[in-house]
C-alpha cells in the first residue's frame, strides 16, 4: 500500500454513529490493531502489484496477477492471524463478486463518499461496532497506477480489459479517477472467549 495510506493519525480514528459508537479509548486500541493486519495484507497485495507492474507497465501481468492470486494471497495472510481476526477488501463498485459489501460496508463507504463531496474528508481508521465485534475500515484512495485496471473503460489497455472481462463479466470497478474512493480494506475483531 501507499505509504501515505498508513500515516493515518489513529488518534483521530472515527466511530461511524452514536449507535455504534465505540468508547474513545477502546476505539484507539482496536483501531491501531486493525491498522497493523490491514497493512500486512495491503503490503502483500500492493508490493505485487508494483513488482508486476514494473515487468509489465501495460499491467497485463499484474492483472493476470490479481484475478488469478488475489482471493488466495487474502486467505494466505488472514491465515497468519489469531483465529478472531478477519481481514478482507470490499467497494461499493466491486470487481468480484465475493468482496460484495454488506449493510456496514456500505454505510461506512457512503459515509466517506458524503465527506470527500463535502470536503470534510480524511484519510483516517473508522472503527465501527457490529454486534459483539469491531470493525476497522481503511479507505482505499485510487491513484495513477490504480486506474491501469479501474479507471475509464476506454483508458484501460485492451488486453487487460479482455483479460478482466474474462474473469469477472460483471465487474463494476471501471470509471474511477485519481482521489475516489476504491473501496477499503477491512478488519474485523470478534471477541475471544
Ligand atoms: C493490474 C490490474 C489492477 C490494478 C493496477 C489494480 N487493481 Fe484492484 N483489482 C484488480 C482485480 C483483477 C481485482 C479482483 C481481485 C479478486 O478477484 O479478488 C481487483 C480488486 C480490487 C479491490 C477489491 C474489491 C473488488 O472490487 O473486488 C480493491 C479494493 C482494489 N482492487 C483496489 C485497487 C487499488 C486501490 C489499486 C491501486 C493501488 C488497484 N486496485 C490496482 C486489478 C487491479
């Protein structure tokens, strides 16, 4: 991931709602826990990509690299975690079906969408209560490289659009520009007993 990504002030992480929300200093504590497993999938994931994408800058081989390992590389490190620990990516524009955002997810995205149209965003942690678990959202922001695979139709290598359609006939994750909200990744902690 973007280095900047993580120069988040935790201190400043948010709670979606009163209703959900989580006391401030337990919020701190879960949301700095969340942060550390969500980089270890985004450094795998990202530094993939990057090192694809130097081999290949048309990004054909990260895009075979992608719909290909993706899904497993997610498995592979959620399976270094304490067994209470989810970490997955979803969007509200989604390439795959399985990272399909539920209630929560979308909540939590609309909300962040609300800020950026209002100019009240950051890029900050948002710790979010779910029945007994807590969930860390980490937005993704799309950058150049980013739009390779997800930004206009028409910007998209051929190649690499024939191999995305390939795989996902109903991807929704083209159109996107530089600063819109991609999606996030997101850590879920259920207590232990
Ligand atoms: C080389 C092509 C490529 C590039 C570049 C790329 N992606 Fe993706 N992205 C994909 C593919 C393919 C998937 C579906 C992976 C899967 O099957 O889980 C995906 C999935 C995602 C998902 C999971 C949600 C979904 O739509 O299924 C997010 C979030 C995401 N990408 C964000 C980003 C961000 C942020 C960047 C830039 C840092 C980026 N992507 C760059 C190809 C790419």
């Amino acid at each position: 991931m973007k280095k900047s990504l993580f120069l988040i002030s935790l201190a400043a992480a948010t709670v979606l709602s009163a209703a959900e929300a989580v006391p401030a200093q337990d919020s701190k504590a879960v949301a700095m826990e969340g942060v550390k497993y969500i980089k270890m999938l985004g450094k795998e994931l990202k530094g993939n990509l990057v090192k694809y994408l130097k081999q290949d800058p048309t990004g054909l081989q990260a895009a075979y690299f992608c719909a290909k390992s993706a899904e497993d590389l997610t498995k592979k490190v959620n399976e270094k975690f304490p067994p209470n620990v989810l970490v997955r990516r979803t969007a509200l524009k989604y390439r795959n079906p399985k990272n399909k955002p539920d209630a929560t997810d979308r909540k939590v995205m609309e909300k962040m969408m609300a800020e950026m149209k209002a100019g009240t965003f950051k890029k900050k942690p948002m710790v979010v209560k779910v029945g007994e678990a807590k969930r860390v959202y980490v937005p993704l922001i799309a950058e150049k490289t980013c739009l390779k695979c997800h930004g206009p139709a028409d910007k998209i290598d051929p190649k690499v659009r024939e191999t995305i359609a390939k795989k996902y006939p109903n991807d929704m994750a083209t159109g996107f520009h530089e600063g819109d909200l991609r999606g996030v990744i997101v850590a879920e902690i259920t207590p232990q007993n």
